[in-house]
C-alpha cells in the first residue's frame, strides 16, 4: 500500500483511486454544453417558451457549464425527466412530455456521436503513473458504462484501469452504493480508496461510502475548494506518490 500527498493533505495505506471521468479526466465542457443547447432547442421547436429554463436547469450559463449542473453531473435519465418536468408544467400529460424528450435526446445524440474529448493535460502521464506504482484504477462516470469505455479505448487508457462503470447501473451519483460497488470490483477496501472528482456529488457518493478521502480537481477553472472534498487540486500532476 502506498502514501499520497496532495498539497498539505497526506493520505496513507491507499490501494486505489476511483476518477470522475467528465470535467476530472475528459476536457468535455464545451461538448457537454453544446449538448444541451441542442436537447433544449429540440425540445423548445415542439413546446415553446422551455427552452431557456430547461438550459438554466441543465446549468448552462453565460460563462459556459456549471460544472455541478444537472448536465454536467446527473445521468441521462435525470437529465429526461428533469426536461420532462418543466414540459409537463405546460399542461402536457407525463407520457407525452416524456416521449417528447426521449425524441429530442436520441435524435441529439445520434447527430453528435463522435469521437471523445481531449483529456486534460497531463492526465495520461500521471494515470500511468500511478498505475505503474501499483495502485488500482477505476472510472464512476455519469456518462454510460459504454462511453466510459469508448473514452478508456480511445485514448489507450484500458491497461491501466480495472473497473470502468457508467449511470447504467441500478444505482448513480450521488448514491454511495455506486462507490462501494467500484471497490468491491477492483477488491479493495473504501476505507483505503480515494476518489478524485470535479463536483460535490462525486465527494458526497464517496464520503458517504467510506472513502480514505476526497479529492476535488478544477483545472483552473474556479480557485475556490469543491464542496466536500478533503482538498482541491488544479492539476493531476498534484498527486504525489510517497513511502
């Protein structure tokens, strides 16, 4: 087992560390927030007047995404039925407004089904990095288990990763089941696995699962700590291995 010192933090007997995958690894940001103008703009063409609330519930603001918005964080089926929601209030019945969005959504990812983003730089060096010292890697993403797998494939990141799992389970984010369920995979203990992640959600799935501790990243994007997290980094590079 090994030692990580993050900044003035120092984290020991730690076997492995779980990754957020958007926003942590995946320079995703600027695809993310095209996304849901485009769910949005869908959605407004058949119920007009939606679609400037649906992109302030999606978290897209004048400065870009909200990295703790519902598009940013939330899973695909929170993202459906929280449009849903605000067509619903039109006076739509749930089963129309749902078919409405589910419409809007698969046709939206059919358009923009590409290749994934940029990592952030860095990211492959320090993965290796750390899998090379022997600590067990995984990925919990709000994204799908598939498009965490295509993301690994892609930028040649499967070697060094274990466990690679999406909002495709019985349970996601924020639920602390999810983080547990990743660490019973790569069989390692919570309570000697850290979770790095760019929103209060991945800190409070962890916390509340037994994490050794939580560890917030920005990339320089906000200076001020992510809410829960035990420490806030700007940069992978920040995570030191130590004896």
């Amino acid at each position: 087992m090994l030692s990580i010192e993050c900044l003035n933090h120092k984290f020991t007997d730690i076997q492995a560390i779980i990754f957020d995958k958007d926003g942590t690894l995946e320079d995703s940001g600027d695809y993310l927030r095209n996304l849901a103008q485009k769910r949005a703009r869908l959605i407004d063409a058949q119920v007009p007047g939606v679609g400037e609330p649906l992109l302030m519930a999606f978290g897209v603001t004048d400065r870009g995404l909200d990295p703790a918005g519902l598009q940013a964080v939330g899973s695909q089926y929170e993202n459906e039925i929280a449009a849903a929601a605000y067509i619903a209030e039109t006076g739509r019945g749930w089963s129309a407004a749902l078919e409405i969005v589910k419409g809007a959504f698969n046709e939206v990812d059919r358009v923009m089904e590409s290749t994934p983003a940029a990592m952030f730089p860095g990211c492959a060096e320090s993965i290796s990095t750390l899998a090379g010292a022997g600590l067990k890697l995984g990925i919990v993403s709000a994204a799908t288990t598939s498009q965490v797998v295509k993301f690994a494939n892609y930028h040649r990141l499967q070697s060094h990763f274990q466990v690679l799992l999406g909002s495709d389970l019985q349970f996601a984010k924020p639920d602390p089941r999810l983080f547990q369920f990743a660490c019973q995979e790569l069989g390692v203990n919570p309570a000697q696995t850290l979770m790095v992640g760019d929103s209060t959600w991945d800190m409070s799935m962890a916390k509340k699962g037994g994490a050794a501790g939580c560890i917030g990243i920005s990339w320089g994007r906000f200076r001020q700590p992510i809410a829960m997290s035990d420490v806030t980094i700007e940069d992978l590079a920040q995570l030191q291995i130590c004896q």
